[in-house]
C-alpha cells in the first residue's frame, strides 16, 4: 500500500528573492512579513513545515495579533499541540527578539524632548497599552523637558498607598529632575480616569509644588489612546 505524501518545499528550494535572509539583505527587514520574520527568529522549521510556514502556525494561533506575543507563555506554547514546531527553545527565542525591541524602545525614549501629550503617550503606549496590570511609572525631566529616566513606582490596582509622594519624590530628587510625568495605562483599554487616578494625582501634584518638582501631566494610557489631565484641564 502505498503512503501519500504531500510535497513539502525547503527555504534552500526556493528562489533567492523568496528567501527571507536575502531578502532582509536585499531590501530591509521593513519588507518581510511578520511570519518570515518569525521564521528568521527561529532559523529552522521542521520536517512537515518550513521555519517562515511554523511562523505562520504561530501568528494563526495569536489571531494576528502581535500584541499576544508581549505576553506569550512558553510553557504554553511549547505544549500547544497545534504549534508542533514550537519548543522551548524557539519559544524563548521568539520572547527573545520581543524583549529587545521593547528595549530599544526604552533607550529611544531617553533621547526624547516631551513636547506634549502625545509625545509621551508615543513613548510609553507600545510598553503599556498590553500589560495585564496596572503600572505606574514617572518620566524624570531635566529643565530642557529632556527624559533623563522613566522609573517604575507600582505594580497592580493604583491605591494611594502604593502610589504614596515619598516613593515618586525620591526618585526624582536623586536624579536631580526639574519636573515630573505621571503615567499609567488601564488594562481595559479605557483611559477614563477613576476617582482614585484623580485623588492620587491631587496629591502628587501638591507634593511636587512643595518640593519645587512640579508634575507637568498625568497619562493614563489606554489601548491605543490615551487620556492627558492637563489637555483635559484636570488639574
């Protein structure tokens, strides 16, 4: 009895053009898909797929959406039985790639003039907008409005005794900032500030006029949008 097979075609197999290392090389990485970029990533595919074909599996299972793989589970992919190309080492490696290109983002951040709102929420939105827990972090200035550092204060639902002026003011003091931004996204993807965002903000701003740190604004960054309580006249 003779057996089926389906031909299965290599990345030695096809075309140079076809190729994504080449075609990195060639044209860009802006020119590859993300499934080909996926297949970079991860080098080899196996014996039923090519790596750029297990990079497609791998987007199928995330719906497309790239957000998925901020917060992707390596355990749960590597036993992902419709993921059969994906183990705990390419699963890392794919982690991998992610976590640099988030610090890359990081280190652009602290060459960034804020200008306004919405030059803050363009640095901080890829970070934050996916995050599963609220975090509070403050953007440290000096008196150019140039970011020296952004440092995290909280992670989890914002109280006031997670967000207390002591922790955020020493942080600036010690890195001789002239002002602040507050910022904090909402895993909900609604950036509508609650009575607590307002009431922490109230005291936050008053600390930073005593201490002669003023707080410029407060972002609460959402899923793709933002909300400013100063462009909102909230203080």
């Amino acid at each position: 009895m003779k057996v089926k097979t389906e031909y299965h075609i290599c990345i030695k197999e096809m075309s140079e053009d076809e190729r994504p290392q080449e075609k990195m090389i060639r044209y860009g990485a802006g020119s590859l898909s993300n499934a080909e970029l996926i297949g970079i990533i991860i080098r080899t595919g196996t014996r039923e797929a090519t790596s750029v074909e297990v990079g497609r599996q791998v987007l199928k299972y995330f719906e497309n959406d790239l957000s998925q793989f901020y917060h992707m589970d390596i355990l749960e992919l590597e036993r992902n039985k419709e993921l059969s190309g994906i183990g705990k080492v390419k699963a890392c490696q794919i982690k991998a790639a992610i976590e640099l290109g988030i610090r890359v983002n990081r280190k652009e951040i602290l060459e960034v003039k804020v200008t306004s709102p919405q030059s803050v929420a363009d640095l901080l939105m890829d970070e934050m907008q996916y995050l599963k827990q609220e975090c509070f972090k403050i953007l440290l200035l000096d008196t150019k409005n140039k970011v020296i550092k952004v440092e995290g204060i909280s992670l989890g639902i914002l109280n006031a005794s997670l967000v207390h002026p002591r922790e955020v003011f020493v942080k600036a003091i010690k890195q001789h900032s002239a002002a602040i931004i507050l910022a904090h996204n909402h895993p909900s993807g609604d950036p509508e500030p609650s009575s607590e965002d307002k009431n922490i903000t109230k005291r936050l701003v008053a600390a930073g006029e005593l201490l002669g740190i003023p707080v410029l604004d407060h972002i609460i960054i959402g899923r793709g949008t933002f909300m400013s309580f100063k462009q909102e006249k909230l203080f």
